[in-house]
C-alpha cells in the first residue's frame, strides 16, 4: 500500500507522467479495434433475443435437487426437437439452478404445447404437475425495447444538457456522448460474441452503465477544468494539463473501477456457474463489460477527444505556441538570441565597454542644457605623464579660517 501511495503522490505532483493525452492515436487505434470486432459480432452472430422480445412458450421442468445437470438437460432437448412440431425444433434448454429445467420453444398453439409437455415428462421423468407452462407475446418485448431506446435518447439529451451548463463547454459533452455511445456498443457486441439471451435484466445493465461511464467521465473533466483555469499563468500547454489531470485521478478510477467490478464478477461467476441462467446473469455481464468499458473510455477516449476538440480553438493555439516558446528558451536561453542583418550595429569585441570615455567640454548654454563636444578626438588624446612630488609640498600650505575670522589679519 505504501508503494500505490507513493504512485498516486507522484502522479498527483506530475513527478511521474504517462502521455495518455499525447499517445490518442494509439488508444484510438485499440478502441477502434474492439469496437470493429464488437460490430463484427453483431452482424455475423446477431443478438440471441430472449422469448422476452421474440415471443414463445417457456416450460418450467421442476426436479429433484442435483437432477438438473447436463445429461437432462440433452435427453429433454432431444425429446423436444423429435416431437415433430416445427416450432420446437430448435428448443432452447438449460438449468437454472440445481432443480430446474427451462425449455423455450416458438409461439406454439394449445395442442401442440401440450404435446410439447408430454415429451418432457416422457425424458425427464416427473409428473405433468411438475411442469409450468407461460405463453409470452412479442408485442411486450417489443414494447421493452422500444421503452429502452426512448429512455436512451433522453438520457442522451440530458447528458448533453448537464454538461454543457456544469462546464459550459459543449466540446465536452461531445466528448462524454462518443465515450457513452462507445461503451455501449462494446457492451452490446460482447453480448453477441457470448451468446448470452437478451433480456429485460439486460436492457436494465446497458442503460444502468451510461451512468457509470458518464460519472466517472465527468470526474476526470472535472479535474482537466481546474488545471486548465489559470493555464496562461503556468509554462503548460492545454494538451499537458489536460494530461495531468489524468494522471491525477488514475489511481482514483482505478481504485473505483476494481471496488465496483469485483462483486459485480461474483454476480456473474454466481448466475453462470452456479445458476445456470436467469436475470441475474443477464444483469452482471452488461455491468461488468460496460463498468469495464466506461473506466477504460474516460482515461483513453473522452479526454483525449477533448484535448483533440479544444486544440481548435484561436485561444488554445496561441496559449500552446506561448508555452511552447516559454519551455524552448527555459530549455536553451540562446534560443532568443537575434538572427543577424546588415543594418546590426557590430564592433570589434561584442560586449566589452570602450576603452575610454571622450572628454567634452561646455560650449553653450543657449536652451539652458550644457551642449558639449569632445575635447579631443579617439586618436589625439595625449599621452599622461608620470606622476612627481609637487614643489609646494615644501611650504606651509593655506588653511580655510572659520567665518568669523575671515578679512582679519
């Protein structure tokens, strides 16, 4: 712990820097990878809709404690798809939990789902009692979907809204939206790529993770305001500071990001290998890859987006190239020294005084100034001569008498 403390000291200070801010080409160049595989997934495997959204039938097979295991789970798939009714041809079967059997099939009518239950009893070897039966239409999934994507406009708009009259930079809420919309669309290929069924649970994670990202989003910019304040007062440029208050508050969002994964991924190793199926395991794995997403966005994305935006800016430019000139002539104080020209006054030796100073006398006082001209010329001052005891230093010599006793002998 002493050593993170000290790391998060000296991050905070800037004694130790990583160039999140300077490098954006490369974490644009990683999120633009798994944002491709993301729309790769979803558009070669697709989202498995949940009978939720698709409408169907689903059977609930209660069993003994401990019967509910894989080997039920193929004898009921098997009895199902060789009933001969289209619409269960390609049932969708799994445990949840150690006791029970959930068996999805399409929209099937009264005879044929009775028929569909007769084999279940036939595989799974329980009573009719031990089966319950749900018809669900697709028009309620369709209206969960349709609710979700009203709720994300206006949670869009909101955002942009916030933003905007909290930092009054709308560059900024661009910024936030990319990294939402970017959280959300790994999210959702994830989703494709494992093949987890769509359900409300999920539709519940995808809009509960734009809250996460944004807030933690909004912290860092946060913190990129205030060292961007006073920025003409400091050597940085926008770009270093905005930097800076990365470093600043990593150890922050890392901290937060693992305390906030860690029991959503006990939720999720619980609802899959320990539950089988159900909400809870539709619920965790959109919080644990969108939570993961919106820390690794709000380090990688929103602020160097930002910085990209506001660099822009007429102000911006001219703060960074005063900065840039600060730090050059810091770094070599000849940097400023002034390129040559004809018209340069020059003499032998730069920076020595002359040898002498000529000697001038007054010549006028017509405009009340001393005018004088030199008594001689550079070249005709004449030579000094040697220095010798004066006669007079013989004699008694005058002394200056008090006032009082002056014009008396």
């Amino acid at each position: 712990m002493g050593k993170i403390s000290r790391l998060g000291n000296s991050l905070y200070e800037g004694d130790v820097s990583v160039d999140f801010v300077g490098r954006r080409r490369l974490w644009y160049a990683v999120s633009a990878v798994i944002v491709l595989v993301a729309i790769a997934g979803l558009y070669f495997k697709g989202l498995n809709m949940g009978i939720e959204f698709e409408g169907g039938v689903e059977y609930r097979v209660a069993m003994q404690s401990g019967d509910a295991d894989q080997a039920a789970v193929e004898e009921i798939r098997d009895a199902v798809a060789g009933s001969g009714i289209d619409a269960a041809s390609s049932p969708i079967v799994n445990t949840s939990g150690t006791d029970i059997i959930r068996v999805q099939t399409e929209p099937v009518n009264n005879d044929e789902a009775t028929q569909i239950s007769q084999a279940i009893v036939e595989a799974a070897g329980v009573q009719a009692g031990d089966i319950s039966r749900d018809s669900i239409g697709a028009t309620w999934g369709q209206q969960v979907a349709d609710r979700a994507m009203i709720g994300l406009a206006v949670f869009m708009v909101l955002v942009v809204l916030f933003i905007w009259a909290y930092f009054r930079q709308w560059k900024m809420s661009v910024a936030a939206i990319v990294a939402v919309i970017h959280d959300v669309v790994i999210t959702v290929g994830i989703y494709a790529l494992s093949g987890f069924e769509v359900t409300p649970a999920t539709v519940t994670g995808l809009l509960t993770i734009l809250g996460f990202s944004l807030y933690d989003t909004v912290v860092v910019f946060d913190k990129v305001r205030e060292n961007t304040k006073n920025l003409a007062r400091t050597r940085q440029t926008y770009s270093q500071a905005a930097n800076l208050a990365v470093n600043q508050t990593l150890v922050r969002s890392i901290n937060t990001s693992i305390v906030a994964l860690l029991p959503v991924g006990a939720l999720l190793y619980v609802g899959v290998f320990t539950l089988g199926s159900g909400a809870l395991k539709d619920l965790a794995l959109a919080l644990f890859v969108g939570m993961a997403a919106g820390a690794y966005s709000s380090i990688f994305v929103a602020t160097p987006l930002l910085v990209q935006l506001k660099e822009f800016e007429p102000d911006v430019k001219h703060g960074d190239a005063r900065a840039k000139a600060r730090a050059r002539h810091h770094a070599d104080r000849f940097a400023s020294v002034p390129v040559f020209t004809e018209d340069m006054p020059t003499q032998e030796n730069p920076g020595e005084a002359p040898e002498f100073e000529p000697e001038t006398e007054p010549v006028g006082r017509a405009t009340g100034r001393e005018t004088r001209t030199p008594r001689y010329t550079a070249g005709e001052r004449p030579a000094s001569r040697a220095v010798t005891q004066s006669a007079s230093a013989k004699r008694a010599q005058p002394t200056r008498k008090p006032r009082s006793q002056r014009g008396k002998k």
